[in-house]
C-alpha cells in the first residue's frame, strides 16, 4: 500500500536521529483516520500529493495527531482543528490562518490550478523533461527533502516534500534556540496563534544590525513561543524556488554560500548600502577609494557620499535602503525601485580632498553612462549562463539580482552582499538561485581587491552554468577616450587615465590570471549593447562569448592598445561546469585602482658571470623606485632550487644604480653541467607589509664547448713547413665541456672543415671518442670534409670527439703558399641548446727544404776480424739505411748545403771498457778528415740544382768516397768495439 511505501522511506531517512520508539510508531497499524486518508489518496488518482505521516508519540504517552486526525484538546477541553478541519482558537475563539494556506477546492474537490501552473504546465515540455529526468538523479543521489505535516504544492515540481519527523532539537536552520510550545509553519510562513510570540533567528555570533539593538530574551518573563515545524519548500525546481514560498528574507539559509558557520564573525550587517572604504598606497593621500555595489553615478559631489538619503537626489544607490529582515521576498521583488544590483560591483573613487569636495562630477566609476550601468541594463552586468553542454549556445541568462543582505568588516576591509538570481526583471515568478559576492583585499595588498563570486543553483533545467562578467566603459565620463591597454601574457588589461578633474592621475587593473579560479577568457567589442553570452549575431567579431566556452581575443602585448576605440566594452568569461542543482561554484576576480601604478625596482646584470675557485661570480646593479620603501633585498634562485637572498639594503637610495656582486657557491652551480640563475629586487614597505618584485634577469651557464685543431709531419713533429709531396696528419679535438653526471646527448651533430685545394685528397678518415672506439662517419667533397655523428644511438656530449685524417701536399703546390685549416663544430644538443664553435687555425707554410732523406742507423766493418802486427785498414762493408739528402728549396734562392760527420762516442771495447780504437775516417773527394769528438770531418757538399733526393751513400766505395777504419799495430786487442757516428745536415754557402 502507498502509505506504507511512503512511511518505510521516512524510516530510511531518518532512522539515525529517531528512537527506536519512534520507528515502532511510524511502522504501526493505520489508524483509523490514515485509513480514510489512504482511500482518499487512491480515489485522487494523483502522484504527487503531499501525504499524511504518523507522528510519533508524545512525552505524556498520548500520539500527536497530524491534519486529518483528532487533535489534542485545548485548554476548554476541546480540540483545536486545523484549516479544513478544526483550528486551534485564539483568544477571541477565532482560529488564525496563514497567508496562502487554504486552498479554495472547484466542485470535484480537486484544488485549482494556479495562474503559475498553468504557466509550467503549458511551456517548453521537452526541456521539462530533460529537467525531470536530472531531477530524478539528483534526488537519487539523497538530496529530496521528505519534509510535511501539511500538504505543500509548488509550481514547479510534481515529487513529494515529506516530512515525518517532529524535531526534538530545533537547530539554526529552524531558528529555535529556545524551549518552546508546539505549533506549525511553512518555510517562509508561519501558523502561529496572533497573540503567540514569534522567534527571531539569531543569525550568528558577533553579527550586530546596524542602527538595531539588540534584545536579549528573558525566558523567565516571558512565555515559551509556539515551536514551528518546519515544513520546507523544495530546494531546487525546473524553473528555481517560487517565490512566493520562499517568505521573509531574514530567514533564508545563506549558509551553503559560507566557507565556515563563523564566517561573519566580527561583520556588522549593513541597513543602508554604502561603500566600504579601501586602503591604497597612493602618492598623495588625498582620494578616497570604496567597494561598493549598485548604481553609483558620477555627477555626485564628495561630500554627497556622506549623506544617507543622497540617493533620493542622484537616483543612485549609494544611501538607499536595504531589505528589513521581515521583509517578504514576493513583495521585495515586485518594487523593483528598492533594488540594489549586485552585478555591478565596482571600485568607487571619489577625488582628492584638494578639488571643491561640493563641486559636482566628484566620483569616478567605470560603467557607462556614467556609473549608471542600470540605465542599460544589458551594457554591464555579472550574468550566470545557462547551457545543455560545455560548448552550447547560452540557452538563458540570468536577470537581475537584488541585494537581500548586506555586510562589511571594517577591521579586515571585506564587504560581503547576498542577492537573489531571479528568473525575470519584469514580474519575476522564481528564484534561480542565490549569489554571494565578497569583496576584500587581494593578498591584504592595498589597492587590490578581490571579488570572490558564489552561485548556489537551484533549478534542474541545464546541467551546465557559466559565469560572465562585462564593462562598457566610461572613466569619470571619458567613455571614447577611456582606452584599454594589455598586461600582456594574457595577465589582463589596464586603463589610465591621466590629469583627472582634481589634477591627479587614475590607474585601473583587472587582473585575469595568476590567481584561483580566474577568468578563463577576455574578448572585446566596439558593439557594447550585448550581454556576456549573447549569440545570433552574423559575426563572431560582434559578441562576446557567443558560447559557453568561446575562445579569448589575441593578446597585444605588453603596453599595448586594444583596437577597440569606439564603444569601449570587453568581457571575462569563467570556464563552464557542469553544476548540479543545490550545489555552489566559485569564481574570482582581482581589480587594482590608484592615482599611480606600482614601480617596483629594477635589476640588471652586467655579464654572463663566471667561474671562479669559490663558486660563480655574478656581478649588476640594482635601482630602486620608490621613496616609501624601508629596504630592498635581492634574491638569486639556482634551477628549480628555492631563492635565495643574498643582500639586504636598508633605507634604499632612490633612482640610483648601484653595484652589486656576490659568488654563488660552487655547490650550486656545479661546473660541466646546465644551470639557470634568475635574479631580482624586492622592494618592502613596513607599513603595509607590501612587496613589489622587479623585474627577473636571468642567465644561462652552459658548459663552453671547445673544439681544437692540430697538424703533425709523418715524423709525429709539428710542421712549420711543409714541401710538396709531403703528407701532414690532421686532428680535430671536440670537449663539449659536460661532465658524466649530465644526460644530454649530441644530437644531431657535425664536424665540418673547408678542404685546402693544396692537398690531395684525405685518406684514413676515422671519427672517434677517447678510447679510440668509432662514433661517427666522415665523408668528403672536392671542397668540404663533412664528419657526423651517430644518433643512433645518440652520444652523450660529456664524450670528447676525436676526427683525424691524412693529406698529402700536391707536387705542384707552390712554395710561399700555406697550407690552411680550421674546423667548425654545429649541431643542436637534445636539450635543444645549439652549438656553433669555430676551432683554432692551423697554417703550414709549403716551401722547399733541407732534409734527411734516410740516414743509416747502424754500419760496419766486419766481424771476427785478425789482429795485424801492422797497421791495417778496413773499409766499410755494410749499412742498413742508404745516406740521402732532399733540398726542395726554391732554385732562385740560390740553396746550397754541406754536410758533416762526427765522433760522439768513439770505438769502445764491449768487454774491456778502457780499450778504445782510434783511426776512423771519412773521404771525400780525395780528401781525408779523421772523425773524433773533437773535430768534423766533411761528408758532402752541394749547391742545389734540382730537387732530386742525394743519395750521398751511393758513393761509398773502397777506392771513392766513405768511412774507413785504420787501426795501428799494436793497439787493437781481442774484443768488439761500437761507436756513434752524427751526421749533420747544414744549410749554408759553398763554393765549388
């Protein structure tokens, strides 16, 4: 049976905060009355009606009864009776009613339908049931409310408010903090006898209305109020809340908006709406800054500021009252002229004291015309969009949004509105939702606000919501000449406006990224008759964001002017989000307003530094902007390690470069490897406890990659001249400067060097690492030689690179000529660095010279050879290597050489080392010279005629020339003797 469906549901909910007793009760027999309620239901044939549910016990044993059943009697004795049935008397015997409780039922006795029904009913049925299907998801989800004693229909949703149980502990929520007598009401709307007492909520502690006192009650003087059951309207619905069932404003739940139940300690709650004054740090202390909400027009005077009813003169809303706590919101809304917008907050200036404080057009706003964004409700507003998916046209946006409550903390500079999302400026039916603005200082920097947004959604009818925010601007009525100028980086965009009315400069930031949940795009517009989300235009170019997540306009740069000079407007979107019905999200923006914008210092390097033994040196200088400061200090940061301050100046110097330097240790900047070293300037100020950070320079230490080039003769020597025909042996050295510990790699990588046309072409070509293994290839042209590395797989840049090759000098390669070369290293590492180094230059000099051939390395006389009692000769008999000379020296410089022999160890005994041989002597031309260690003997002479090789050797003969032994008789004895025989090699002048 229905009831007992419904009944085992409440026991569901509701279980943990009812007594065991109290489950019996409800899980009991029907009684007689819930029967005749049971056949009614069915006889209804409706779904949806309110039903009766079985109170628990009383504490005197006797069951409460609901509507329907008998209720308990009065203090006559007899039962009070409630609308339909009997109703609890008043004094005067009358029963009360409440406002909207008795439904007047047509003849079936079925209760009519509503004008606002009716409306439901009739219109857009296939998002209807786009919206039932999301409601029922999200009352799966646990979120129905079963609240009732009475029968509760809305105007937008068809599902049961039911509520079966009778609060013990009243909570906040309900407003009932003290012992009371039993009684009823509907959320908004009380059932209460007329002389009973009603009770006010206590909102919180520390909240103090202002211009109120406030009463504390005496619970011994004064009677217990009735209790009110709270019988609540839904939370959300197709369309939002009814208003009609939401009731007085002071007591609508505000509290899923509150970061915490405590959040307003210390707030007084506002009864006027007036600005909130903002500290800055100005140049001169003449202007006054506030946040504020509403209308502020600029023709007021400063002085108008001070007076409360001043809105009644400039048709703002500076001074105009807010909503009392009593207030119903039916009636609220329908006098839109008590409205406070809450969209349009804004930063209000009023000019320095030094311009006429009664002289009109003393404030300055932003919104055109004027500061009356109201005049034309869609040229500036805060609106919350409304879509089927992220990329979806806005299927609707919200309307206007009054203010309901107003708070300010003057301690902490935070000013905190609650308004509500109406579905329609012109006879609004419904509350889409509630939206909490909070303005306060941005990182407690003065001058800088941030407005933290929150929207509490209450319909069911798109799954998604946006955020959008647009100005059409106007500065203190400059509205073509108020030009918007970038942050660049998509920081966000500027105005300054110089020479305002009171002689000084106005400065205006808003700021849309480098902070939580910031905008997500910015797009501009000279068509500023359009709201955030509007679309349908022919042209892209004419909107804002013509979807929920339209791109963003490109970014000019830095310092640089909007093309949008006409109407001046641009707009701030948030990202879409899919937001469930009842849930909040959370949007902010940061405003910054001065006479002057904030200079902070600058810092400059000089270099890129450099290593030393400590550590690497980094020297600059630093220049501070502002009088105020107390001191600045100077950080550097390493990498990705964190900064570290390395100066601290007190009392700064003002625009005055001075010199800084420090060495950072080595430890840090460990050499062989990358590193990144950023440096900058904090300026402090004491007062405000404010920073400004300078500009960051930054350099980067990479390893110095070196790259060598040597060239060796066929000797292993370094050659100063080279002759033709001759082969130099070539080296190309690579040390990329990295250690091991680095992981980087060459990359693509070549070594490259112009190829001399002197030479020939280069043999034994062989790229290599240090230990001698093959890394690469080289290939060569008639013009280049081209060596490249592997890449696969890569080698690692800490590996030093080894290119040689041989070239053999042309026959025809004239003298006086050089042989010439220099390599160059390119390629980009893997870390995307990229290298370009050029080596050293090598030069050898292609002329003609003197030189050795060959030259024996070991002669002989013979072996086993007889003593002689006289003396005796012995010619040479045997040589390994022939004598040869090769002078390639040009003919025109006349060359000529001579050569010459020498004893350097003379003929030594192996086995008696004091026996030595005498008499070793050298022919030439039919002369004798006798070979000591004293004296030379001459082995040829020659002016060069040719550049033929000399073979000198090919005239030992014993009849021609050569080296002779002559040994006298007696002095040789029974050993073996060896010696050393120098040959020397002149260039010098001969006659023949």
């Amino acid at each position: 049976m229905r009831k007992i469906v419904i009944s085992i549901l409440v026991f569901v909910l509701v279980f943990s905060e009812l007594s065991v007793s109290i489950a019996e009760t409800i899980m009991g027999d029907l009684t007689e009355s819930e029967m005749e309620c049971e056949k009614q239901l069915e006889s209804d044939g409706q779904e949806n009606l309110a039903t009766e549910c079985k109170e628990p016990e009383s504490e005197n044993g006797e069951a409460p009864t609901t509507e329907g059943e008998k209720q308990p009697e009065s203090e006559s004795g007899e039962a009070p009776t409630t609308e339909d049935k009997e109703q609890p008397e008043n004094e005067n015997g009358e029963a009360p009613t409440t406002e909207g409780e008795k439904e007047s039922e047509i003849e079936n006795g079925e209760a009519p339908i509503t004008e606002e029904e009716e409306k439901r009913e009739s219109g857009d049925e296939e998002n209807l049931a786009n919206a039932c299907e999301r409601q029922l998801e999200y009352e799966a989800e646990g979120n129905l409310v079963i609240e009732g004693e009475e029968q509760l229909e809305t105007h937008d949703e068809e599902n049961l408010a039911i509520d079966c149980e009778e609060e013990e502990e009243p909570d906040i929520e309900e407003n009932l903090e003290v012992d009371c007598e039993e009684g009823f009401y509907i959320e908004g709307e009380e059932l209460v006898a007329e002389e009973e007492e009603q009770l006010e909520s206590n909102i919180g502690e520390g909240l103090v209305t202002e211009g109120e006192e406030q009463e504390e009650l005496d619970s011994e003087e004064k009677s217990a109020p009735k209790c009110l059951r709270r019988v609540a309207s839904p939370r959300v619905g197709y369309y939002g809340i009814p208003i009609n069932q939401v009731g007085e404003i002071g007591k609508i739940d505000f509290s899923k908006l509150d970061d915490s139940p405590n959040e307003l300690d210390g707030f007084t709650q506002m009864s006027t709406n007036v600005g909130l004054e903002l500290p800055t740090r100005e140049s001169y202390q003449g202007r006054s800054y506030y946040m504020s909400f509403g209308y502020i027009i600029e023709t007021r005077t400063r002085n108008s500021l001070k007076d409360m009813s001043s809105y009644t003169k400039y048709g703002d809303d500076w001074g105009r009252p807010l909503p009392a706590a009593n207030t119903k919101l039916s009636n609220f809304v329908n006098n839109p002229g008590a409205h406070i917008m809450v969209q349009n907050f804004s930063v209000t200036t009023a000019l320095s004291e030094d311009y006429n404080p009664n002289a009109m057009n003393g404030v300055v706003t932003y919104y055109y015309p004027a500061g009356r964004a109201g005049v034309n409700p869609r040229s500036s507003s805060l609106v919350i969009a409304y879509g089927e998916h992220e990329n979806d046209v806005a299927k609707k946006q919200s309307d206007v949004m009054p203010i309901l409550k107003l708070y300010k903390n003057e301690k902490t500079h935070e000013l905190v509105a609650y308004a509500a999302v109406l579905d329609s400026s012109d006879n609004p039916s419904y509350v889409e939702g509630y939206l909490k603005i909070k303005m306060s200082l941005a990182n407690e920097r003065k001058g800088h606000v941030n407005v933290s947004m929150k929207y509490l959604n209450l319909t069911t009818r798109y799954p998604y919501t946006n955020i959008g925010y647009s100005v059409h601007m106007d500065i203190a009525g400059r509205h073509l000449d108020s030009k918007m100028y970038s942050l660049g980086d998509n920081k966000g965009l500027y105005f300054r406006e110089t020479n305002m009315r009171d002689g000084q400069d106005y400065y205006l930031n808003f700021f849309y990224n480098g902070y939580a949940n910031h905008p997500a795009a910015m797009r501009a517009t000279n068509n500023p008759n359009i709201r955030p989300f509007d679309s349908g235009h022919n042209s892209s170019d004419a909107l804002f964001f013509y979807t929920l997540n339209a791109p963003s306009i490109p970014d000019p740069g830095k310092d640089m002017l909007y093309p949008y000079t006409t109407h001046p407007a641009w707009a701030l979107r948030w990202e879409p989000e899919k937001q469930m019905p009842d849930t909040v999200r959370e949007v902010n923006l940061v405003i910054a307003v001065s006479n002057r914008p904030d200079v902070p210092g600058e810092v400059k390097l000089d270099n890129d530094g450099e290593y030393t033994d400590e550590g690497y040196r980094i020297t600059g200088t630093w220049n501070n902007q502002e009088e105020e400061a107390d001191y600045l200090e100077l950080y550097y940061k390493v990498d990705d390690d964190e900064p570290q301050k390395f100066a601290h100046i007190e009392n700064p110097s003002v625009n005055t470069n001075e010199s800084w330097g420090y060495t950072i240790p080595i430890d840090e900047v460990k050499k062989g490897l990358d590193h990144e070293i950023s440096v900058y300037a904090v300026t402090v100020f004491l007062a405000d406890d404010e920073k400004l950070q300078s500009n960051i320079e930054t350099i980067k230490i990479r390893p110095e990659l070196t790259i060598e080039e040597r060239v060796f003769g066929t000797d292993g020597k370094v050659p100063t001249e080279v002759a033709p025909g001759e082969t130099l042996k070539y080296e190309i050295l690579v040390d990329s400067g990295y250690i091991p510990d680095d992981k980087g790699t060459y990359g693509q990588f070549t070594i490259s060097q112009k190829y001399d046309p002197h030479l020939e072409s280069p043999t034994d070509l062989k790229v290599m690492d240090e230990n001698g293994e093959e890394i690469g290839t080289a290939i060569y042209n008639v013009n280049e030689i081209v060596a490249t590395l592997d890449t696969n797989p890569e080698v690692l840049r800490s590996t030093k690179v080894k290119f040689t090759f041989n070239a053999k000098v042309k026959e025809d390669a004239a003298e006086e000529d050089f042989v010439v070369s220099q390599a160059t290293a390119t390629g980009k590492y893997s870390t995307g660095d990229e290298v370009n180094q050029t080596s050293n230059e090598v030069k050898t000099k292609i002329s003609g010279v003197l030189k050795f051939v060959s030259a024996p390395g070991e002669i002989g006389f013979g072996e086993k050879l007889k003593i002689s009692s006289r003396t005796k000769t012995y010619q040479l008999i045997q040589f390994d290597e022939s004598l040869s000379v090769k002078d390639s020296r040009a003919l025109s410089r006349n060359p000529s050489w001579m050569m010459t022999a020498k004893l350097v160890k003379p003929l030594t005994g192996k086995k008696n080392k004091d026996s030595t041989l005498d008499g070793l002597y050298y022919r030439y031309g039919g002369n004798v010279s006798t070979l000591t260690e004293n004296t030379s003997a001459l082995v040829y002479k020659k002016k060069t005629t040719g550049k033929e090789e000399i073979n000198i050797s090919n005239a030992w003969t014993p009849e021609g020339d050569g080296l002779y032994l002559e040994v006298p008789a007696g002095t040789a004895k029974a050993d073996a003797y060896d010696g050393t025989v120098q040959w020397i090699l002149q260039n010098v002048p001969v006659n023949e």
